[in-house]
C-alpha cells in the first residue's frame, strides 16, 4: 500500500467535527484556514468530487478533494485521484500550476511524473500531451481556477516535441520558472534556515522576487524542535507524505490557544500568516511537502515561559 492511498484511513478516530471558524466571514479573505484533528491525521476520508478541467479532465476519470481554497479566486490546493488511461492533447493552463504526484505516473510531453516528483506549469507555458499510466494520486496546486488551452496546439500531431519546441515554451518569458521535472529521490538534502539539527530540506521551486516556495521538509526520527513557537508573515500549508509531527498546533477553532495533536500520513494544514504555533516534535521522523505563499521570516516566542527550564 502506498502512502497516498493511506494505511490509516480504515481505523480513523471519532474525532470530534471542527466547529466553524469564528473570524467573521465578511472580513475574511484569502482561504479560510484548515487545521484540525481531523486534517492533520487524514485527508484520505475528505468528501470527493468530480475533478473538472474543460479541454483537459473530466467525466468520471478522476475526483478531487479540494483541502484548501480561495473561492473567490479558485486559488487552491486540491488532492486529485485519476485514472489510468486518462490522456490530454497539448494545451496551456492560463494560470500558474504546481503538481506534486504522490503515487502512480503520469506523463507529460516527454516527462514522467511519478512518485514523490513535482511540476511548475508557468501560465501560458506549452504542456503535454498528457496521459496517465497508472492509477495516480497527486496535490494540484493552481493560482486561481485554471483553464486549459488547446486551440493553439489543435492542428499539431500529438507528440512530446510539439509542447516542448513550441514557441510558447522556449519564447516564455516565464521559461525561467518552468520546472518540467523534479523527482525528491534524485535530489540532494540542503541545511535548512530556521529549525534545529535533525531537518534538512530539498528545494523545489523559490520565487526570487516574493520568497514563495515549496519544499521538502525531512526530519529525522526524534527530532525535536525545542522551546519555542513561532510566527511569521506568511501563510503557509504542508502535506505529510510519511511519519509523524506531534506537538502544538494552532487549531481552526482556536488558532490562539494552541494544543496537542499529532500529524499523521497524509494529515494537511493550510494556515494564515502570523497564526504562531509550535514547538513540534517527531518520534519516527517525516517527510514532508511545504508551500509557503511569500518569504518565510521566523518570529519566536518561548513556549514554557519558566526559561529556567526546572
Ligand atoms: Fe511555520
């Protein structure tokens, strides 16, 4: 059994239902934040729904779970379920899109996406065509409701060459934040900035002028993060692909009074900046998939406020 099709799913404890955030609706924007017993053990169980694409998916070959979204925007990070067999023609998504493949293949032009591999889609960006080899479980991550383009492409024969040479990708302005391929296993651990020893991440896309980026955060087994919370001016969401992080967490329900709970395979948070939280902790280490929407600066505070540490 893979990660993505979640071990824990069967045996989900009764937790009980997040009450309804509390922020007055009207004056709150952005995505409403998700983070609760429930999200942070399983996803696997969230209600699904058809996964629709116009020109790219649709019918019955795949289903999504949208964990977060803005709906005004339709900004999102959704874990979508498709089908093998499931094919597209080449296109363009008129938005920015990250996909990050928990399990199965699929393929894109002339790169495979399989397990625990990821794709930046600049808007515009000639893709495809696209098929499913396997049964496929991936977190698709678009900036705003996405449509896909086909008509440019509609008379070309259907073969990788034709979205990789085309014009719109090697004459992209945004060629340079293109990321066609990246596999986690082909790649490097780096130190990370903040967090003690014990964690290292690999980098999966920055964003030079904003700090927007996505990583991979790895923790060893009995990391522990110390005495301290933190903060910071930035939203920030992550995927547990394996393990375990138990510690703090700043509840939907009571995102100021932080408490304890344990972040399981496949647990999900997407929180709003300057929600401090922490300290965390790991008994059998995790992998895990972070995004944060703008540069990540770290505000701490101390969490046992008896410094003398009796
Ligand atoms: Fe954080």
């Amino acid at each position: 059994m893979t990660p993505a099709q979640g071990k824990n799913s069967m045996n989900m404890p009764n937790f009980p239902k997040p009450a309804p955030l509390r922020a007055n609706p009207r004056t709150s924007v952005g995505r409403l934040h998700v983070e609760s017993e429930q999200s942070l053990y399983s996803v696997v169980e969230f209600e699904k729904a058809p996964f629709q694409i116009a020109n790219f998916i649709g019918g019955d070959r795949a289903e999504t779970q949208i964990l977060s979204q803005d709906a005004a925007t339709g900004e999102s990070t959704q874990r979508v379920t498709i089908k093998k067999g499931w094919s597209a023609p080449i296109g363009h998504f008129d938005t920015d899109v990250e996909i990050f493949v928990l399990s199965g293949e699929v393929r894109q032009g002339g790169f495979k996406l399989r397990n625990l591999s990821y794709t930046y889609l600049p808007a515009g960006l000639a893709t495809g065509p696209w098929e499913a080899s396997e049964d496929t479980v991936m977190l698709f991550m678009p900036d705003r409701k996405p449509n896909y383009l086909t008509a440019p492409y509609a008379d070309l024969e259907q073969i990788a060459e034709n979205s990789a040479y085309h014009l719109n990708t090697q004459m992209n302005d945004r060629m340079v934040d293109y990321i066609p391929c990246k596999e986690i296993n082909s790649m490097n651990w780096e130190q990370t900035t903040f967090l003690p020893a014990g964690s290292a991440r690999k980098s999966l896309f920055k964003c030079p002028r904003t700090g927007r980026a996505t990583w991979i955060l790895g923790l060893v087994p009995m990391w522990i993060e110390g005495n301290f919370f933190a903060g910071h001016p930035t939203a920030e969401e992550a995927y547990l692909i394996r393990g375990d992080v138990q510690g703090h967490w700043s509840m939907q329900d009571d995102p100021f009074n932080r408490r304890y709970a344990a972040m399981r395979d496949n647990g999900y948070y997407w929180r709003p900046a300057h929600i401090a939280h922490g300290p965390f902790w790991s008994e059998s280490g995790a992998l895990c998939l972070f995004r944060t929407k703008d540069r990540l600066d770290c505000h701490w505070a101390l969490h046992n406020p008896d410094i003398t540490q009796r």
